[in-house]
C-alpha cells in the first residue's frame, strides 16, 4: 500500500495508486484519506491515557513535566506507524475493502 517504509521519513506519505495484486483503487474518492486524522486522533489518546495510567501507577505520580515530555516524546516515535495504521483501518471501515487471502500468495 505504501511505497517506502514507515521510517523513511521524506517519503512516509507516498502510497501505490493501486495494489500490485488485485488492482485495487486505494483512494476510492479525492480527499477520502482526510477521514483517517480521526482514527489517528483516536490513537494519540490512547497514547496518552496509556502513558498517563502507567506514569501514575509504576512510576507514583511524577511531576507534570515528565508526563508532557513522555506523551510528546512518545508521540512523536510512533507518528510513522500512527499515520499508516490509521489510513489502513480507515480504508477498511470506511472504503468497503475485504482482505482476500487467495490474492497475498
């Protein structure tokens, strides 16, 4: 689905216009990925309620500034697979796609 790796920082965003195997229109309408910031929305919040509840229970609940500079930190290393999962799920609730097995081999 996408043309480099997530950790190739200048080209994270580049996806394949169709899949190599079946033919698949990724972008089934113009903007359509636009949807994905609220799948990505609802990762950072995980993120953070994660961060925060470990923060609180393991680490007996440090000052503020440990909690804004882990969530930022933590982030930020993740953005990469954040962005891409969240186009992905978004394309399989939101664009009717199914995954078909036969067409992986």
């Amino acid at each position: 689905m996408f043309t480099h790796g997530p950790w190739v920082l200048d080209k994270m965003t580049s996806m394949d216009r169709t899949c190599s195997k079946c033919g698949l229109q990724f972008e089934v309408e113009p903007g359509f990925f636009f949807g994905a910031m609220y799948v990505s929305y609802a990762f950072s919040v995980g993120i953070f309620l994660a961060i925060t509840f470990i923060l609180y229970n393991l680490f007996g609940d440090p000052e503020l500034w440990v909690y804004i500079t882990t969530v930022v930190v933590t982030s930020a290393l993740l953005y990469p697979l954040i962005f891409r999962y969240s186009r992905i799920i978004f394309l399989y609730v939101f664009g009717g796609i199914k995954y078909r097995p036969e067409l992986s081999s």
